[in-house]
C-alpha cells in the first residue's frame, strides 16, 4: 500500500495544512482576523466568539502551525527536560508536575535520557538548543564545563533539580540531599540506634549519593558516634542488590543495629529479605529508607522514610522557567523546598 | 540581577547563534561547505574529516538550528507520543525503548500524559500536529473521531501501542491482552484451580482491561469452568486497592482458590496483605500477576505472571516510524510481539 494511501483506501494530502484558518472563520460565523486573535491572544475577544472558534477549530480538525511561529521569534514553546533515568519512577513524578504546568501553559514537554551520563547529557542538551526550547529542566547538578559553556551562550532559562546545588547554572529548585540524610540518621541517633549503616548508590557519578553521604557523616559527628567505614556501603540499584546490602551487613565484623538505605528500591530488597529469612524488623536490625514511595507503607513492617516534595519539584521548575519566559521575573532564584521524616515501625 | 547576566556576571548574547558554522571550519580547518555536508551527510565526507569537523563542534560550543530546517521541510525530527500517565512504570519501560531507538537516529521524543482521557489525547494530538511533528507513538487505542480525522488529514505516521487492536489508525506494534490474559486463565485451570477470580482495572474507560475480561471468559468458556460474575471485580489503582480486592473476594459468599489480578500492583498488594495476615500463599489462594516487574520475583512468595515485551514494544514502534519516515518502508504494519508465563511459587 502506498504511504500517500490511507488506511481506508483513499488518498490523503500530501502535505499537512489543507484546513486553513478561513475554514474555521466559516464555521465559527466570524472573520479569519477573529480567528487569528482568538487563537493568539483568547483574551481579547468575548467568551461567546472564543468559545465559538473553540468549537470550530474542533470541529473542522484546525491545527494552527506553531513551528513556524516559533521560528519567527527564533524560540518554541517547548521545554526540555534530561533526567538520568526515564524509567526511575521517582523522577517519572518530578516529570508529571512539570508536565501539569507546562500543559496549563500551553507548552510542550521533550524529555531526553542520560544514562546518569554527563557526556550523555551534554548531548541532550546541545539538541534541545538545536530545537531552540524556550527552556531546560535538567536533574542532574553535575555537567561537562562544553554544556554549561552551550547552556550561557544561548540565554535559555535553565533550572535544575537533582540537588540544592549551591553553584547552579541559573535556577536551583530543589531539597536538600545533604540536611536530609542528616536529619534521618539523627531521627535514628535518637530513637537510641548506635550502630547505624549508611547504603547509597555509587557516589563517584552521583552527587546525590555524596550529599547523603556527608550528611550522615555530619549527624554521626554532630552526636558524637564514630564512623565506622565498615558501617558504610556503595552498591549498584536493585532489589538484589538491598537484600545483598543486608546481608554482608549483618554477617560483617560490624553488625549494625540499623540501616539507613539512601535508596528506596535498596531498602525493600532488605525488608523482602528479612520477610524471607523470618528476622523481625526493627528487632534484628532498624530499617530506613530515603523517598516515600507508596510501597514502603504497605511492606510489613511499614518502613520509616523521608517525604520529599518530587512532585512540587517538577510544578516549581515549570513554574520559574515559564516566569521567566514569559517576562514576569527577571530573577535567579534557589528554592528549596524542604522535605518530612515519616516515621513507621522499621524503626 | 539583570536576566541578561550570567550567574558569573558576565553578560550574555541576547539571542542564541553567536558561534557560526564558519567558527567549526576554522577550528576543523576545513571549508564552511565541508562542515555543512559532515553534518546534514556524513556519510558522503571522509571518516577523519567527520572527526574533526564532530571535534569543533564540540570545542566551539556549535549548536545547529534543527528548528529552521525542519520548517524548510516542513517536517520536524520529533517524534510525539502519548501515554496514559507517564508515573505508570510500566509505560516508562516503553518509553525507555522508543527513547534509545530514537536517540541513536538523531531523532528527539516529545511526551504527553492523557490521563486515561480520549479528550486530552485528542488536544495533545493537535499540539504535536501542530509542531509538525515526523511521527507519533500512541500507547491508547480508543480515539476521538476528531482525533483520528486531524492524523489521517496529516499524513504523518503512527503507531499504537496499548493492545493488538485489529482496527489501528496505521501501524501497530503490541501484544494481544485478550490472548495474554486467555493464556494466564487457561494456565492456572491446568493447575487444578476452579474457582479463578479476575480484578482488572476499570474496563469503561480502559480498552486493555475489556480485552483481559474477554480472554479471561474465553478461557473458562474454553476448560467448561463457569463464569461466576461475583469472582469478577473492576477496581482503582493501588496496593491498597490490591489488599481490598483480595479481602472482599474471600469474604464474598463465593471464595476463589486463585485471583488473577490483570495489574501487578494490585497483585502486590494483595500478597502484602496475605504476609500481613499470616496466609499462606497459594494455600489459602493463589495469586497471579499480569506484567513482570522486578518485585513479583521478589515477593514472599515469587509471584507467577506474564513477561509482555514493553522495553520491545518501544524499540520496534520507533523503528517502524523511523521505517516509514526515512523511506525504507511504505507498508503498514501489525506486529504481535507475544508474551510468556513466569510460572512461580504463588500458583
């Protein structure tokens, strides 16, 4: 079958663009000059002509050229976004709150993947710019000296997410990783816990991972407990990976009384494993994890976690960009936006 | 501070641009025409031109206007797609597939999330059509009549993805729930179960779930098991949902020997729920699972379900697209990518 062919036998235009917006302004009753105005700018034309032309543009399958108004003021209206890892359900909800303004705003979302790569996300954002985006959201604080070079030169608003970086390219909207890992592994200190574990992913490409793990070495500081390097853990993601974490744990010469897994994925596959092996949590050993996510109040025992604000995260990054886009604010700004220590029986 | 200055004080360009085609030829030391040809074509210039040409844009911070050519053309290198929720993991891993096919072919993905609303996939579908976008990736198989007429108008290629729907707009590439879910029911009445429970999400507004219901009838229609509409039940999402399905079902006057849940979250909660409680999984009931995420083989016990290609599912859907819009294919396509059981020690 031939591609011009449609699934339904007949021809379809070659190219797109065949409904013009004359043919709205016949349906709506009103001239093609109403129609124009309508669609740029709704507020300007009663509600009964803007609803009118709604309607038309619906009903006659209108669909108004936005690239090429774009190229006219050399900017789209769509937003970038490179996270490390599409896939990871924490940032697929930093993604829904970006996503929710940005579609209040009429703007477009273009995520891209880096693989937790610099180099990747460097890429990334060298092709947005290509695509002249009105905007970047990028996750990650850590890039190559050529993006942040790429980033400055183009004057596209940037805000970044991953941490409370105190050098951000232009905006910062974020937690801190740092005074959250403090504060939990004081929330154990206190609960009388004096043999506490720390479990991060591998901190050499993660600057979260660092920020967490001298946050914990600043509240064991701050109580006076000693850091046991043997207390402390890198390992890859995983369930596997949690239960193994546990394991070589509890079976080294340095048996925690509890585990602080600055990873959620890492703290089920040790509650898991405790299930499977029949050792009480928090008895045997103290479990905490670092995000709330819906899981954890459902494991047995409930898993005491940090609440942060992922999603207000994605909602504020939208928020500034398109301030600044569209002329409200000239301003940098770092917004912090705090997070909540959830206690539950783990601990 | 002025939004024209650079977090380092430094003021920046007014507009993006600055650094020219004629800059990567210096640098490269080659002519501006050389430059122009390694990157619409690189095959046609030699592998070392290609590296330094590759190697100044880097050095020079290079950023081609992708946006301009693509209007010259009237086609733009993005590829729209939407899904019903981009927090759903499962719709991640899919995106995750179209994401690396479409980043090794310099193409870029635009995301939108429908919120399981045809009406919002129809105004996404405008926006895309509106950016003139090459393709688009659609995981819902029910439209709006005006959606389907704006993308038949448009010429532009699409594959749908959600279900093997034998009316697709143009392409599909999928699996079909009605004989996965046919396979699961007929699986667990080899093991001797008679009286199997089905708990889908809701089926009025979910395609997916109407079809597990129709293979699921079709199954016990297959073995003589009768179909009992108490041992069917429709329920929202969640683990909590999962855990209230499993208690109403056992405590309903007609109490299953194994529920399918055709959506692994609620499987999980419903096994969670079993630990809680002390019942012995599949003693007291067996439980089976739909998609095989990591966490089912993890759970106490490993729960049985179904392996669906969703990482698959993505990677072939970009390549058809790629197919049509590179030329190499004028033809429509249906793929049934198929699916496998896991069996494990919950059935």
């Amino acid at each position: 079958m031939d591609d011009a062919t449609g699934p339904d036998g007949q021809r379809r235009p070659a190219a797109p663009g065949v409904v013009r917006m004359r043919d709205v302004a016949r349906t709506a009753q009103v001239s093609t000059m109403t129609v124009s105005r309508a669609l740029k700018d709704p507020g300007k034309v009663s509600a009964d002509v803007r609803r009118r032309v709604e309607e038309a543009v619906r009903a006659v399958g209108y669909v108004p050229n936005k690239l090429a108004g774009s190229l006219s003021s050399r900017r789209s209206n769509v937003i970038g976004l490179v996270v490390p890892s599409i896939e990871n359900s924490l940032f697929a909800s930093t993604v829904q709150g970006i996503s929710d303004v940005l579609r209040q705003h009429d703007h477009q979302l273009m995520i891209a993947d880096s693989g937790y790569s610099a180099v990747a996300e460097e890429a990334a954002i060298r092709a947005f710019l290509g695509q002249r985006v009105a905007g970047l959201i990028l996750h990650d604080t850590t890039h190559t000296p050529e993006a942040v070079a790429m980033i400055r030169q183009s004057g596209v608003p940037v805000a970044e997410n991953g941490t409370l970086t105190p050098t951000p390219i232009d905006m910062v909207v974020s937690y801190s990783n740092f005074d959250a890992a403090k504060a939990m592994t004081l929330h154990l200190a206190r609960l009388g816990y004096r043999r506490i574990a720390l479990v991060t992913l591998p901190a050499s490409t993660n600057a979260r991972s660092r920020d967490r793990q001298e946050g914990y070495r600043a509240a064991l500081a701050e109580v006076g407990l000693p850091a046991d390097p043997r207390l402390m853990l890198e390992m890859p993601p995983g369930l596997a990976s949690g239960a193994e974490a546990l394991l070589r744990l509890l079976e080294g010469g340095a048996a925690p009384d509890a585990i602080f897994f600055a990873g959620d994925v890492l703290a089920i596959g040790a509650v898991l494993e405790c299930i499977r092996r029949g050792w009480p949590v928090p008895e045997k050993v103290a479990i905490a994890a670092f995000d709330n996510i819906d899981l954890l109040a459902h494991l047995v025992p409930p898993v005491t976690t940090l609440r942060l604000p992922r999603l207000e995260i994605g909602r504020r990054s939208a928020e500034v960009l398109l301030d600044r886009i569209q002329g409200r604010s000239t301003s940098r700004v770092s917004i912090d936006l705090r997070f909540e220590i959830i206690h539950r029986a783990s601990t």
